[in-house]
C-alpha cells in the first residue's frame, strides 16, 4: 500500500476511507497477534488461568505493567522480552494506525503552499 506522491492529487475522500479502514486492520491483527502472543506466554510459563493470562498481556502491551506476580524464572524471561517486544510493537502500531491521516494532512498542506 503505497501513499501518493506529492505532486499527484489529493486522494479521493472515499479511497481515503478505505485507505484508512485498510489500515486499522493491519493495525487491530498485529495488536491481536501480539496480544494472543502475551496470552499464551503468560498461561503457559507462568501457569495463570486464561482470563487472567489475557489481564497481564493487555496490561503489559499498553504500558501498564503486570497485575499477577511471576511465579519462576521462565516466566521472568518471558514477561521481559514481552515487555520490550510490547512497547515498540504499541508505538509502531499507533503509528501504522496514524500514517494515512499524517499523510493525508501533510499532502494537503503541500497541495496548498504550492498553490500560493
């Protein structure tokens, strides 16, 4: 998915749309997956029941940190590298998410300097 090149028009509102929807997917399955990845760690490694695997992983990946104590060393590992994976994988969704409107408004910034 390719974004326009400055010099061609500003892209159609409805495509824009799509452009958008396009991307809140890609957005909502890497969260998903990412989330699903926290879930599965968490009930497997440190032996904690699935609604409260999926507490610890959605509070890791947005930031919050872990509700449950670890219980071994595994674990410990386990909720570290999720923890480091979490916080970029957040951010580069948020800006994944945010990339067709950044674009869209810079474009049209663009379009109308040219214009003056």
């Amino acid at each position: 998915m390719e974004f326009e090149h400055h010099s061609e028009k500003l892209l159609p509102k409805r495509k824009f749309y799509w452009r958008i929807v396009n991307y809140s997917t890609i957005t909502l399955l890497f969260l998903s997956i990412s989330l699903g990845i926290g879930v599965l760690g968490y009930h497997y490694l440190n032996d904690l029941p699935w609604i409260d695997a999926l507490v610890n992983a959605s509070m890791i990946l947005t930031g919050m940190g872990p509700v449950d104590p670890l219980k071994n060393d595994s674990a410990k590992w386990f909720a570290s590298l999720y923890a480091i994976f979490s916080g970029i994988a957040f951010l580069s969704s948020v800006a994944v998410f945010l990339s067709p409107m950044v674009h869209r408004f810079l474009h049209k910034l663009h379009i109308d300097e040219s214009n003056n």
